[in-house]
C-alpha cells in the first residue's frame, strides 16, 4: 500500500491537486460518466488555519492537537497556502473506500513515479488502469503456494542472518533487528547474493517520498535510490532464476502482458521491494524490542510455541513452523498474534491518499452514533488515516481500557495491551443504520487493501520465533522512544536500545 506521509505534505499539494482534477475529469468524460442534478449539501470541512492552533513542535504533537480542537475529519491548510483533508472517522473511511468514483489514488501514480524510477509512460499506465491491475496481480502473488514459497525463502534468509549475529557484544539492538529484517525481506524477494549494508543508503531514500513527489529530491535520496534501483536491476538481469517467483512472475507480467519496457518493469519491481521495506523491518523490531520490557511474556511465548510443536503430529522444527503460513495463523500461536496486532495498533500508521473528483459528501459518527454529514470538495486530497480508528483514547467504545492491563511505554501514543485482541475483548465491526463499519483495518480494505499483508504479518511471526529459539538477551536497555517527526510519531525509532544477545543453552 502506498503510503503519503503527512509530515511532508506542504508546497506541492496544490499544484499536484490542480493537475489530478484535470486529469480525473478527463478519465471521468472519456468513460461516459455524466454530472449528478445538484443536491442540497452539507457545509463543506471546516478549514483549520495553522494560526488556530499554537505549534507543539513536532510533527506528532502538531497533528494531534488539530485533532483534538477539529475533530476526525478536518482540512488543514499549511503556511504555503496548500491543504488536504485528514480523515480518521471510521464511517468517513467507510464512505471514501466504497465510492471509487469519487475519490481516486490514480494520479498520485504519476507523481510519485520518480521516487521508484518509473517513466512518465508507465506512470499514466498506473494512474489510469495499472495499479487496480497490479493490486490484483499481487495480491495472487501473495497468497497460497506463492506466499508459502517466499516465506521459505525468507525463513532461510533470517537464519543467515542470525549467524552473523556476534553473541556477547553489547549493540544497539533495534538497529541490529531492522537490519537483518531488511536484509532477509531482500534476500527473499531477489536472490542470497543482494550486497548487504544497503539499510542505511535505503532508510535516506525512504525517506524522501514527498520530495521526490514535488520533482525536488535531494541528491542523496536520488542517489540512494539509484543504488537501489542499480542492484536490482543485476539482480533481474544476471540471476533472474534464481530470484523469487514474485518477482519472475511480475516482471513476466509487465513485459509480456501489458507491454511495459524492461526497465519500467524492473522499476516496478523496485516498488514492491520498497513498500515490503518499509514498515515491516520497524514493526518486527517493535516487536523484539516490547517483549525485552517483559520477560514473563518471553517464556509464556516460548511455552505456547512448545506446546504447540508437540501438537501438530509429527514434530516440526521452529523454522518449519516459522516457513509455513498456515501454521502461523492466530488459532495456532493466539499470544503471539495478540502480540503482532497490538504492535500494529500501537507502532503503525497506515494512511494512504486519495483525490477528490467531484464535490461530495461523507457521513462521520457524531455524539451517540448520530450520523453528521460533510462536504468535501471537487479536488480535494485526503488522507485516510486508518490507524486513528484503532486509538483506544480517541475511540475508547471500541478500544476500552481495563484496570491494571496495559503498559504506556515513554514517548508512545498509547497503552500497549495484547490482551485486548483476546476473543472476549477483540473487536468488531459494528452496525449504524443497517451498514456495518469496520473499527480494525491495519492494512486498509476495499479495493486497494494492501495485497501484501498476509506476508507481512507471516515475516514479523517469524522473525520473532527464529530470535527467541536462538538467542537469550540480557542487560537491555529502556524501551526506545518512537520519533516524533516521522509517521505521526509512531513508527520510526528516537532511541538506540543496547542490549548483549547470547545464544540459547
């Protein structure tokens, strides 16, 4: 899923705004699609002027105190004079979602093209039928036997990389845990050959999205990515058989299919690789990182995993366990998963753009379950925050709280509490007016759900099993604070965590 972060988002919204609504209107005309007789609308989404609101000083701070004065939902124009509209409501998110006439992500296709290396040709081919194709295509790739495959491939990658691991020495461990995290998600979809030390240079590229978006990225982030796009680019072309067969079916698929150019293909490749680099290395580190907070959680682990290996018939391994999906579903591990989706409340933000193609109106929940109407406007670019729906301080009727559960870590937004995905306690879609509105959405849902979210969960299950069968961790440090300037200050990582692994008895 494509991901716009929010503390970029400032000189180029309107121009990238004025530039999709002539576009969009364009493919609206050429597909018969006719103007609606004008109905009686709500007000439009109350503007928020920066001046309404003292800065907080970051990022994180800054944006949860226009939440806290504006709401769920609300426009926010920036000192530029560019705007977007945040919408966290979860019957707003319902309203976006279900009406792809309305409100579109095809244009930022052509924009965010350079960020991956992609043409301007290819480009337009996502913005106006490529990445509904591409969803789709990978969300096959990314499923049954495929995903089984590449989960192999990345079980083998992370004990090559646990090897590696020099037992006894004191390092910062979170860095340590992305890296070979990365290092294994690369390994897996490309080849064992991937040069290593390329998180670093990846982290500088990742995080310039917006600027390479705006046409003005700065020359290390152009010349990271080109390293990047450079190796993969080898790896297709010296090692292709032995690449993933993600990858050989993709690159087959884009050639062969749909006619694009070798190195449009390849720079589609770089895409996939980058939004599979991403989240997931920080979120697995997360994960490693709490349960050092708490040790009793480490040894009901292991117990779980124990107990379950000697109930699957004829005993599997760890990392036979660790390889196959299907075993690593919620029913089998149920502590383990608790754990998985609480760090994807907690340390996530999942948000994704979308443009407004004609004035339009979405409903958000209003004090006891009313339904309060709005109005946006004909070019609008939002942003759907799915997480703010999962804050159980902002939505306390589906997140509730219980005496003595829960650990807020310094630094986090919220109380980290695994139990609350127990069966009596998870929640649930609920019902307002006879449609049903989802309160759990990691990974967005509707059309462009994200199509490698099985994947995502399997490595972070994973790659937490094979630590804790290898190694032991004393002397661990504090729990690292999250960054306040980046991702609404939840995912990336402020603080070292040092900590001296040593291999299991």
């Amino acid at each position: 899923m494509i991901d716009l972060r929010i503390d970029g988002i400032s000189v180029w919204i309107a121009a990238m705004a004025a530039v999709a609504v002539v576009l969009l209107l364009f493919k609206q005309k050429s597909r018969g699609i006719t103007d609606t007789p004008p109905l009686q609308r709500p007000p439009l989404v109350d503007e928020s002027p920066d001046t309404g609101v003292p800065d907080q000083g970051n990022v994180r701070d800054n944006w949860l105190a226009r939440r806290k004065r504006y709401g769920n939902v609300f426009r926010m124009v920036e000192p530029t004079g560019g705007s977007g509209v945040y919408v966290g409501d979860a019957l707003a998110l319902k309203d976006v979602i279900e009406q792809p006439e309305h409100f579109d992500i095809g244009p930022l296709h052509i924009f965010a093209a350079p960020m991956w290396g992609i043409s301007e040709t290819a480009g337009n081919w996502l913005s106006r039928e490529g990445g509904g194709i591409n969803v789709k295509h990978s969300s096959h790739l990314f499923s049954g036997s495929r995903l089984a495959s590449l989960q192999q491939r990345f079980v083998d990658a992370v004990q090559r990389q646990f090897e590696r691991i020099q037992p006894g020495a004191t390092s910062d461990l979170f860095q340590q845990l992305r890296v070979c995290f990365f290092q294994s998600t690369v390994e897996a979809l490309f080849t064992k050959s991937f040069p290593e030390g390329q998180y670093a240079s990846f982290c500088i590229w990742d995080a310039e999205l917006n600027a390479f978006s705006r046409g003005c990225p700065p020359p290390e982030a152009l010349k990271a990515r080109d390293s990047f796009f450079n190796i993969v680019l080898q790896q297709i072309d010296e090692h292709l058989s032995e690449c993933s067969l993600q990858v050989r079916e993709l690159m087959a698929d884009l050639e062969q299919k749909h006619g694009l150019s070798h190195r449009d293909a390849v720079a589609i490749c770089v895409r996939t690789a980058w939004l599979g680099s991403t989240q997931s290395p920080l979120s697995g580190a997360w994960v490693i990182s709490l349960l050092l907070q708490q040790p009793d959680m480490i040894n009901r682990l292991r117990t779980e995993l124990d107990s379950f290996r000697k109930s699957v018939g004829a005993p599997k391994t760890v990392s036979e366990i660790a390889a196959n999906p299907d075993l690593l579903k919620g029913d089998n591990l149920p502590l383990l998963d608790n754990i998985v989706n609480e760090v994807l409340r907690v340390y996530s933000a999942q948000n994704v753009p979308r443009f407004c193609l004609q004035d339009a109106v979405v409903r958000t929940l209003g004090p006891n379950n009313t339904i309060v109407p709005m109005q946006l406007k004909q070019g609008d670019v939002l942003q759907l925050l799915f997480w703010n729906v999962h804050d159980s301080q902002h939505n306390p009727q589906w997140w509730p709280e219980q005496q003595g559960k829960g650990i807020k870590y310094n630094g986090a937004l919220e109380p980290f509490d695994e139990t609350r995905f127990e069966t009596d306690r998870r929640p649930a879609p609920f019902k307002i007016g006879g449609e049903t509105v989802r309160t759990w959405t990691p990974f967005g849902f509707g059309m462009r759900v994200c199509p490698g979210r099985y994947w995502a969960v399997a490595e972070i299950k994973a790659f937490c099993l094979l630590f804790l069968d290898r190694f032991d961790v004393s002397s661990a440090g504090p729990m690292p604070r999250p960054d306040p300037q980046r991702w609404i200050g939840v995912l990336n990582v402020l603080d070292p965590l040092p900590a001296t692994v040593s291999l299991r008895a």
